[in-house]
C-alpha cells in the first residue's frame, strides 16, 4: 500500500501556491519515471494503455478531491 500526503503553503512574497508531495511505500514497490514528453508519445502510441491512464488518474484525483471535503473518506482514498 502506499500513502501520498500533499502539502500546499503560499508564498509570503507572492501569490503562488507550492505543494509538495510525499509517498510513502508500506512494502517493498518498484518505482517508475519518465518525462512527460516520453510518455506522452508512449501513450498516443498505445491508445488503450492511454485510455487505462486516463481513468486511474482520473479516479485517483476525484477521490483526492472527495477526500478534501469528507475526512471519513481518506482511508480509502490510499488505497
């Protein structure tokens, strides 16, 4: 299982907004990154794997955002 804690603080000289992000692994994973650019033409190669993309994340920020409203939620939020 893995856990992901988001931090956002506003700058005091400005008005932008920084999050930072943490992710915590409770067993052994494996990690994976790639460049957006590499990715992206990953993806428009495999349209189906694209499509799969697009609804874990997609499933993956409504919860987040659920979550932010309902406290009762973030337990399933992680997992």
């Amino acid at each position: 299982m893995m856990s992901l804690i988001l931090k956002q603080e506003r700058s005091a000289n400005s008005e932008h907004v920084f999050s930072q992000v943490t992710i915590v692994a409770d067993d052994n994973c494996k990690f994976l990154c790639w460049s957006r650019e590499r990715l992206t033409y990953f993806l428009e190669s495999e349209p189906f794997l694209y499509e799969i993309f697009k609804y874990l994340i997609g499933k993956d920020i409504t919860n987040k955002l659920y979550s932010l409203n309902d406290p009762t939620l973030n337990d399933k939020v992680s997992n």
